[in-house]
C-alpha cells in the first residue's frame, strides 16, 4: 500500500498494521498524527511496539558489537534495512573489509596484491601505505620478476609498458608458454566498439520460446550470451531477426569472431533486452525461434525493494520491473537461465549486499503467488556458472562441481526454492540443472583464447529442448 492509500484509510488499518508501514519506510508516526485521524489508542499501540522493536534492534545491535564481524553487521542490516544504526552498520563493514583487504594485501606482499587494495579502496584507510609499498617494491625491480614468473596474470596495459621500455620482452612471455597469437593480439591493442543497446519492446510474439538469461551486474551473462550467439553463427545454425536488439545482437555474435579476442571492458546491465532469432540445422525444413530476453542486472534490486514493500528507486525500475512482469505472464513457453559468477564470489557490492544477497531476494520473489513466475508454460531452468574454469582441479566432473558449489551455504536457499519450483510445476523432472560456463583461457585480463564448448552445451539444450515450427519469428520481423 502506498502513501496516499496509508493516508486516506489510517481509521480502517489497524494499529500493528500501521506500525508496520512505519518499520518499512513508507510513513512516519509524526506524519500519521498530523493527519488528525489517528486516534489515542492507536498511537499508544503503536508507540509501545515501537518502543519494544527499539528495545530489540538494540539489544541485537549491543551483539553486532561485540561479535564485530562482517557476517554479523551483514545480518543485522538484513533484519532491520531501515534500523537506527544502518549507517553505522555500513560504516562497520566497510571498515573491516578494507582491514580483511589489507591483511591480505600484506601476506602476498606483491606490487599485485597492493594494486588490488588500492582498486577496491582507492581511499581506503591503507591507501598511502599501498603506494609506498608498489613504490619500495617497484625500486627494487620486484614487478619484472613478478610478470616473468606469470605474466597472464597482469593487466594487458602493464605487460604492453614494459614490452615498450625493453624491461620486457617478446621471448620472455613465449618462456611461460603465452602464446605467439596472444602476444600478436596484445601488441595490436584493439578495443571492443561500444554497444548499441535497441528498445524494449511492450510485447512480446506470441508462438516462440522464450529464453531468459538472468543475472546481477558483472555475472557474465552478457559475455555468455555473446559465445553462444558467436559460436552458432560460426557453426551455421543462426539468422537473427531485424528489429528489436538487431544491431547489439551483431556486434555480441563477433565479439567471438576470432578465436584470440579481446574482451569488452564492460557489458550494459542497465537496460533489458529484447534478442529474436532462429536456430536451424541446414537440413532442418523448420527452425526454433526463439525469444531471448538478457534481464537487466537492476531487476534484482527490484527483487529487494518489492520483498520490502518499499516503492521502487526510479521510473527506469519501475518500467524494468512492470515490462518483466508483462512478459512472463503471456502465454509462451519459457526457459531460465541464472547466471552466477564463480570468481566474484559472495563478496559484498558497493552496497554492502552480496551475490547470494541478491538471488536469495529473488527466491523470496519467485514465491510470490501474486505474481506466478514460474507456472505450467516454464520447459527448464538451468544454473549456469560462469568462469567455472577458475574452480580448482577435481577428481569429479565440472558438472558434479558446480551442483557442489551451488549446494553450498551461500547458495543453498536459492537453489532449493528453484528446485521447489522444479518440483510443484514437473520442470527438469523436478531437479535443478547445473552448468558450468568458460570462456577459455584468459591473459591479461582481457585477452581470450576461446574455447567454445560450454557455450555448444547451451545452444545443444536449446536445440533440444525448443520444437522446430513451420512458423518463425522472422516472419515477423523481416518483412
């Protein structure tokens, strides 16, 4: 319920009701009195509750304190988003990431390990002493004998300054078995052209799968996307549709033209799109269309605010939010992807949330009867896991490691609510599917020798699991 509706109904709700209309943000007790049209016992009630959630948030607060670790001001800011000491709350767990940061920085002990610090916290409480310490190790020659050990692991940038100088040279990379290809791509120094994002449609075509990619920012689902449309062009099975997406859909499908590429510096989040296109095989009579929606990674912020009760941040969410909702409420069939970024971890963001954060708000979302997200009309839901080549080696297949990974703790109320899902509605067979997702071998950080095989692993679910039709969604478009 919104403020006016609070405002013109305060005689109707009840006291508890109101209170908890003020613990989410929405109203004030102040503003509520000034209406004149709450009476003396309402107020009373409500100021007892108030008092005795105080009392409570205190004594938790007092607890937070003493244990004084992430986890514990994590889990406070959870329980209370709007308490008394969510500033401080913050504060406290931006402090002991920057102390966690710069111990660690301190045992590598490396220009590496100081720059990091110095990219995560660039005014962080350590920030003078990281750039004495680069400064010190730079004047006693460390960082060359760092890259000559593992160059792979340094910005493209550095390696490309120390080739220029002669402090580097071309046979000191081919020595850690750096490719000759890769180096020809670094000395190159290309860039990826900016992306050029098409409108969000209204609607959706009725009659074609839809697939949809979800993700929070930086979850890889967007360089996923670009392998899988890359990989089936290459491979004969593609035809994009014009309209909506069509030149994005372009420049993602060469993004992967060449087998050594350059990554993008980054990939849009901020705008859903909408991606229409066949898959065929070359002696098929019929093709797959598909309908594939790239979520924006802000729909998981909606996930947050909706759980809440609280108005969502700006316009751009709202219309995020309501186009989403529209789509998955008409009537085609509909597959899921969720993307989940192995490398980043369950590190917290800008705003002190967490991946598991975020897709644990989303299940919370997903269990919403108001809204129906996953129904009759849902064919599959996979969990991919991108950089997966980053887990370490095993006796057991990528596959039997990411179930492991994704049935950790961090993950595990996300995974079992989906896998509710999968149960009450007779989807993968009641089981959760999950994939692993590679790129190949990266150098530099932003070079890519790519190896296309996980994303064959999408395109064949695709393949297999999408019917070939007489009718095809560039029936619609291209005319």
């Amino acid at each position: 319920m919104d403020r006016d509706n609070i405002f013109n109904n305060i005689d109707d709700l009840p006291a508890e009701q109101l209170f908890e209309y003020i613990i989410q943000g929405i109203v004030t007790l102040p503003e509520l009195r000034q209406t004149g049209q709450l009476d003396a016992s309402k107020r009373r009630v409500i100021e007892k509750l108030l008092k005795d959630r105080e009392k409570e948030e205190e004594e938790f607060w007092e607890q937070c304190i003493e244990n004084n670790t992430i986890s514990a001001f994590s889990d406070y800011i959870e329980k209370y988003p709007n308490g008394i000491f969510k500033l401080e709350a913050k504060n406290k767990i931006s402090h002991l990431e920057d102390d966690n940061a710069w111990n660690n920085a301190q045992d590598q002990n490396t220009i590496l390990s100081f720059t990091q610090y110095l990219g995560m916290y660039p005014n962080g409480k350590f920030t003078l002493e990281a750039k004495n310490k680069i400064k010190e190790l730079e004047e006693n020659g460390f960082e060359i004998g760092e890259i000559k050990k593992n160059p792979k692991e340094f910005p493209a940038d550095k390696i490309r300054y120390y080739l220029s100088n002669g402090q580097l040279s071309k046979e000191d990379l081919l020595q850690k078995n750096i490719p000759e290809e890769v180096i020809h791509k670094l000395l190159k120094n290309e860039s990826t052209p900016d992306f050029v994002l098409g409108s969000t449609p209204a609607s959706i075509p009725d009659g074609f799968t839809e697939v949809y990619f979800w993700g929070i920012r930086g979850s890889g689902k967007t360089t996923a996307l670009s392998a899988v449309l890359s990989t089936a062009n290459k491979n004969g099975l593609l035809e994009i549709a014009q309209g909506p997406g069509y030149n994005y859909m372009l420049q993602l499908q060469n993004l992967f033209y060449d087998k050594i590429s350059t990554l993008p510096a980054g990939t849009p989040s901020d705008k859903t799109q909408y991606l229409p296109f066949i898959l065929k095989k070359s002696n098929e009579r019929n093709a797959r269309s598909v309908s594939l929606i790239e979520l924006s990674g802000e729909i998981f912020q909606c996930f947050l605010y909706k759980n809440a009760s609280k108005p969502l941040p700006t316009k751009q969410h709202e219309e995020t939010f309501n186009t989403l909702i529209k789509y998955l409420n008409g009537p085609n069939r509909k597959m899921h992807f969720f993307f989940v970024d192995y490398d980043r971890g369950n590190d917290a963001d800008q705003d002190s949330y967490r991946q598991s954060h975020y897709l644990n708000a989303a299940a919370t979302f997903f269990n919403d009867s108001q809204y129906n997200i996953f129904g009759k009309s849902t064919d599959a839901i996979y969990i991919v896991l991108t950089k997966s080549d980053l887990m370490p080696q095993s006796e057991f297949t990528k596959r039997e490691q990411v179930k492991e990974y994704l049935n950790s703790s961090n993950y595990l109320g996300f995974v079992n609510s989906l896998r509710d899902k999968c149960k009450k509605h007779s989807i993968n067979g009641g089981r959760i599917l999950g994939l692993p997702f590679s790129l190949g071998t990266v150098y530099f950080e932003e070079i890519c020798d790519f190896n296309s095989e996980t994303a064959e692993n999408i395109i064949d679910i695709l393949m297999r699991r999408i019917d070939p039709k007489g009718n095809s969604i560039l029936d619609v478009f291209n005319k």
